[in-house]
C-alpha cells in the first residue's frame, strides 16, 4: 500500500500543478511538478525495500507519470507562452504528451525483455519521463529567474513561443529515441570521489535553496550535457562486452578443436595387443 500510495500523491502533485497553472500560479505549477518527480523516485525503491513490487503498482505508475510527467508540462508550458498564439501553437503540446505515452509504453515492454545485456540495465533509452519534464520546463524556470533579477529583455526571451515551441519538440525526440541514458539505479561510486560527492551535494542543496530557478535552469542544461557522454559511455560498456564474448566463443571453439583431434587421434592410433 505504501508505494502505491506515493504514486498516488504523485498523480495529485500533476493536477495541482494543472490548477496552478490555469490560475497562471507557474511557480506553484512547476513546484508541483517537481514534488510529482520526488514521489516517482520514491515509490519504486520502497516497493523494492519492502518486496512490495506488483504489476498492479507498475501500471499505476506509468498512469501517474502519464499525467505527472506527459499531461501536465505541456499543459503549463500552453498555459506559459502559447495559449494566445493560436490553434496550431497546440501541436507542440499533443506531440510532447504523445511521446511520452509512447517512451512509457516501451518502457514498461522492456521490463520483461530477459535477453537485455547485463551493461545495458545501467541505462534507459531515451531520456526517462521525469527528466523529459525537467527539460522542457526549462522556459519557465528562466523566466521565473529572469523576474528575480527583473531582466525584461531575459523575460521576454523566456515567454517567448519560440522557446517553448523548440523545448517542446527537442524534448519529445528525446523521449522516443533510442540514445542511452545513463539510469543511475545501480551506479557505483568510486571511493576516492565519495567526498568530492558529498561536498558537491551540498553545495547543490545550498544552492537550489538560495535560487532555486536559476538552479534548475542550470541543472537541464547540465542534464542534457550529460547526454553525449552517456552514449560514449554505453558505446565502450557495449565494444568491451562483444570483445569479450568474442574471445569466449574463440576459447570454446580451440577447446572444441583440441577435443576433435584428440578423439581422431585415438581412432586412428592402433591399440597394442594385450
């Protein structure tokens, strides 16, 4: 009950992010949003803690992220910049809840993929629904930092459809592709970098804390920085596997050739008489 409790406060924090938006409350919107990530992040792994996973909770979550994630940032971000650009500025947004439908569905197909390459379950392809939602809400976060500091010019900039449109689309992509994102789930941490970790961490926090939108801005350029070195990544894991299972296949077949010579050897030797 306690995980798909969490997915369900999950679900509320995307229609209260809805509401906020339609009372052009955009930062309450995008906090809710942000609030929906955390609950996400939280429920699988107590499920797993207390060996709570069903396929019930599965599916309940892929609907709650559909709404978290899929349905409610379009909806800020058409709320944010487009609704006055008439009825085509709306094609942005049904393609972004579209491909979200669409990774979620793969998403929960791959889960009962067994022949998937034990280097492979340390990334997600394409990039997951809560960062899909982190990313493109990029315009709101810059705007909301650009009234801050009260830059009108920034401000102009970040209301602008033009922004919203691209975010929308880039982001979508993102979604459907097949690029390797690093997951995180099983990712170990050298010992020499656990501190620099943790002083890192918390100058983060701080930092999120002291301006929590330039912060986020920040973190969905870094995020998407991180893309190309997620492919490299997996592009290396994957050449070191095929290496390895070739040289496995070449040590089995000399094994097989020594074995068949050493058998025609001893049909074709003659016996000594007792």
């Amino acid at each position: 009950m306690i995980p798909n409790l969490l997915t369900l406060l999950g679900l509320c924090a995307g229609l209260i992010g809805i509401r906020s938006a339609i009372h052009g409350e955009f930062a309450t919107a995008v906090i809710a949003i942000l609030i929906a990530g955390c609950f996400d992040g939280l429920d699988g792994r107590i499920a797993r803690l207390l060996r709570g996973t069903s396929r019930f909770g599965a599916e309940l979550d892929s609907l709650a992220d559909f709404l978290s994630f899929g349905i409610a940032p379009c909806f800020i971000l058409y709320m944010w910049a487009l609704k006055d650009e008439g009825s085509y500025a709306f094609v942005p947004c049904a393609l972004f809840a579209v491909c979200m439908s669409l990774r979620l569905a793969r998403f929960n197909a791959a889960l009962e993929d067994e022949d998937k390459p034990k280097y492979a379950s340390n990334f997600f392809t394409g990039v997951p629904a809560p960062a899909g939602a982190g990313i493109v809400l990029f315009p709101i976060f810059l705007g909301l930092e650009a009234k801050k500091l009260q830059w009108n010019f920034l401000i102009d900039i970040a209301q602008s459809p033009l922004l919203t449109i691209i975010m929308l689309v880039m982001t979508s992509f993102l979604l459907i592709s097949t690029i390797p994102i690093w997951s995180f789930k099983n990712f170990k941490v050298p010992t020499t970098y656990v501190l620099p970790l943790l002083l890192g961490t918390t100058l983060y926090a701080t930092t999120l804390v002291a301006d929590p939108w330039g912060t986020l801005a920040f973190s969905g350029l870094l995020y998407l920085g991180t893309i190309p070195l997620s492919y490299r990544s997996f592009r290396l894991l994957k050449a070191d596997a095929e290496a390895l299972h070739k040289e496995t296949d070449e040590t089995d077949d000399d094994e097989g050739e020594s074995l068949d010579q050493l058998e025609q050897k001893d049909l074709t030797t003659p016996t000594t008489p007792p």
